[in-house]
C-alpha cells in the first residue's frame, strides 16, 4: 500500500470530520481574532509593522495548539487509533496524515487572521501573497509536523491539553524566529532574497522534524 | 499445515499483576480458535498482544513467522477489538471507504458498496455513525474488519449486540473466512456459537491457558463441559 496515500487517506478523513464538527476551527479562529483585536486596541497602527511577524506568529502557535490537540484526540473515541495501529497503516503515515490536515487547518487559520490584520491594521498584504505564502508554508509544514508528533506522544496522558503546548512552544523556537524575522522583513517590503538564512532554517527544520516523525512514529505510538 | 500464529511461553504484567502466564498456543493456518474465559481471564490482553497493541514482557510471538508489528503481519491480519473503531461522525460509508483506502488494494469505492450490501446497512449508508444503533455500528466494524480479506481474523467478542440475524451474518463470513484459508482467533462468552464455528478451543483461566486442543462434539452437546473439567470454579453462570 503506498505510503501517501495511505498519509492522503488520513488526512481526508480528518479534514472530513472536522468540516462536520468544526471543533478545532471554530476555536482556533475564533482565539486568533479576538487576540489580534485586542492588541489593536493596545497598539498605535504605526508601530505594530515592527512587530507584525512576531503577533502573527504567536497567535498562530497558540492557536495551533488548540488544532493539533483535536488531531490524536480524535482516534480515542471507539478504539479507533487501536484500530489504526493494527492496520496495515503505518504509523508513520498516520503521523504525517495528521500533519498534513494540521497543516491545512492552520493554513486556513493563518487566512482568516491575516485577513483580520489586514483589517485592524490597516496593512496592505495582498501583493504581498506571494512572499508571504513561501513564508507561511515553510514554517506551518514545521509546526504542523511538530504537532502531530506530539500530539501522538502526548494523546493518552490526562493533562494532554497543558503537555502539548509545554512541550512542542521550546521545540518550536527556531521556527517561530525564522517566521517571526521572514514575515517582518516581508510586511515591512525587504526583498526575501535577503533574509535567506531564515528560509534555509525553515528548510532545515522541516526536514529534520518530518525525518524525526517518519522515523519514531510507530516507537510514539505503539510503545 | 502451515502455523499462521505462535505464541511460545508468554508473559504479560501490568505492574506486579501477571495478565498472561507462561502461555503457549499454536494455531495453523485455516483454524479457528475460540478462545474463551471469563471476565478479566485474559483474553482480550492475549488478543491485543496478537495484534500487536500491548507489549509483553517474556516469551515471543509471530504471525506467519513475523512479529505482529511487521508491516507483513499487519498486512494480513484484521482486528476488532472492544471499541468498534469506527468514527461517529462519518457516515457509514465514509467510514468504509476511508478503511479500504487504508487497508485494501483495487477499486475501493466498489469495495465499500459491496460491504454495505453485505452487512445489510446500504439503507443507511450516508446516515452519520453516531445515529446508529448499537447492532449496527457493531455490523459497521465487521465489515471494516472484513474489507480486505485478511488472513488472521483477531476477534474480541464479535458476537455482542448482534441480533440473531446479525448473528447468523457473522457466522456466515466466519465460515466464508475459513474456506478461503483464514486463520480466526475469536474470543466470546457466546459458548454455542463461538463452538459451532471454531475447529479448536483455548480456554483462559487467571492468565493460564487451561485448555488447547480440537473442539469435540462432546463440548457441542454440552458447552459449559470445558468449564466443569479444567477450570477450578467449574460451570459458568
């Protein structure tokens, strides 16, 4: 059985799911735009352009907490990661089924709130999309990874909702700085050309994390 | 024939309480094992070491000659443990469809309209699971367990819920199972149907495995008869 679609196969199915339920969608968006709102008041318009990657970046990782929580915690109800596991699918294509509709949530996330800070903040980021997307998949790829592999680590403990962002906020760092820098440098139009370092720890983290959970996925989930 | 399952001298402890003692049981292909017991005898713990969900701490254990976390052993084996394993928010056949893209090969839509026929819940095909009854789910996970024609059956009480119509359906694929060549391992309280199906019996007793040998025609006529002679609290209630 081939691994993508195997991994495609999982993250349709919780895309499915969460389309009906909306849990994670619903709470992820609706935090993002009531934080962003409120450092709208706090904040004169003029100077949150120094600071807009580094908003931006922490709503979405708080925010993705609250989806990559929902990911693992899905497959508890009836058994079903049980039954997963003594599928033929892997765990590995389990883990990156889930970070593929961690990634894909998040995105739609990031939408709505870079819609929302566009709004608030009186900033003009629509021809901006295309830096801003290169950015933006790079290092949602990295935390959605980090997500799913957590929240297969953390599914079966009981404080599961304080673990998960305990744990992955450290792990998250030189993700966070590369985005937080990249999408500063492109609010503010600096040429991305320019900041390459950051796009290679983007890439380089991606790499590593996506290695990291395609290789200790069935240890995390099984033992 | 060839062994489609071996389980030499296993151990199983959760904390200082053995689960599993020092149990060995050999199964050949095209068996099927009935594995019965009382609650917490150790059944669906000998089962979920079978499928490859619990570790365990002394002994070994192979399907077709492979640990049950190989992709090989997971590949031909199916399991339906106490939970159904099924997602309450799909609909039923988007339930099947996601578990034959994930365990079956060829055409998968083709695959789950067949199987919703088959367990008589093409009715009810888009209705979402968690309106269901407790008899339907349960024909739900059956036919998830069934769709790609696996090799070894791991059964922990398929029987329940199930109404007598349900039930001659799962002795029918049962049977259907066992003609083509699958090895079934079936735990259940259900003594007359799980004996009118098997072909040998397991019998489980605080973590010991009692008995192992052919079921006879002596245990058809008499199914507590097991109990009274190799368990020290005689007839079940």
């Amino acid at each position: 059985m081939n691994f993508f679609v195997q991994s495609f196969a999982v993250a349709r199915k919780d895309l499915a799911i969460e389309l009906r339920t909306k849990e994670s969608l619903n709470a992820a968006g609706s935090f993002a735009i009531v934080i962003l709102l409120l450092f709208s008041f706090a904040f004169d318009v003029d100077e949150i352009k120094d600071f807009s990657g580094g908003l931006l970046w922490l709503v979405f990782a708080f925010a993705g907490a609250l989806v990559f929580n929902r990911g693992f915690a899905r497959e508890l109800p009836n058994e079903c990661l049980d039954t997963l596991l003594a599928s033929p699918l892997s765990a590995a294509a389990l883990v990156i089924g889930k970070a593929i509709a961690n990634f894909a949530m998040l995105l739609v996330v990031e939408l709505v709130s870079l819609l929302v800070f566009g709004i608030f903040y009186s900033v003009d980021w629509l021809d901006l999309s295309g830096s801003l997307g290169i950015v933006f998949a790079l290092a949602t790829w990295g935390v959605a990874i980090l997500g799913a592999v957590f929240g297969a680590l953390t599914v079966n403990l009981r404080l599961r909702e304080l673990m998960l962002p305990v744990i992955i906020y450290p792990l998250m760092v030189p993700l966070l700085i590369g985005a937080i820098e990249l999408t500063t440098a492109v609010l503010q139009r600096q040429p991305i050309s320019g900041h390459l370092e950051w796009i290679r720890v983007l890439t380089a983290s991606d790499i590593v994390f996506t290695a990291l959970a395609w290789g200790l996925a069935d240890t995390i989930l099984v033992n | 024939m060839t062994q489609a399952i071996a389980l030499d001298r296993v151990w199983k402890f959760y904390g200082d309480y053995a689960a599993l003692r020092d149990c060995t049981l050999h199964i050949q292909q095209g068996s099927c094992c009935a594995l019965l017991g009382r609650n917490g005898a150790g059944k669906t713990t000998l089962l979920r070491i079978l499928a490859g969900l619990t570790n365990f701490q002394r002994g070994a254990v192979t399907l077709f000659g492979e640990k049950p976390r190989a992709d090989n052993a997971r590949r031909q084996s199916g399991f339906l443990g106490h939970g159904i394993g099924v997602y309450e928010d799909l609909s039923a056949r988007e339930n099947l469809h996601f578990f034959a893209s994930i365990t079956a090969s060829g055409n998968t839509a083709a695959l789950t309209n067949q199987w919703l026929e088959r367990v008589g819940l093409a009715r009810v095909a888009t209705m979402p699971v968690r309106q269901f009854s407790r008899g339907m789910r349960q024909r739900l996970a059956l036919a998830r367990t069934f769709i790609h024609s696996p090799k070894i059956l791991l059964l922990d009480e398929p029987f329940t819920s199930l109404d007598d119509r349900a039930i001659a359906m799962l002795s029918e694929l049962l049977t259907e199972a066992r003609q083509r060549g699958a090895t079934i391992v079936l735990s259940t309280h259900q003594l007359r149907e799980a004996l009118a199906i098997a072909s040998h019996v397991a019998l489980v007793e605080n973590g010991r495995l009692r008995y192992t040998g052919e079921r006879t025609q002596e245990m058809l006529d008499d199914p507590a008869l097991l109990y009274r002679l190799h368990t020290e609290l005689g007839t079940p209630q």
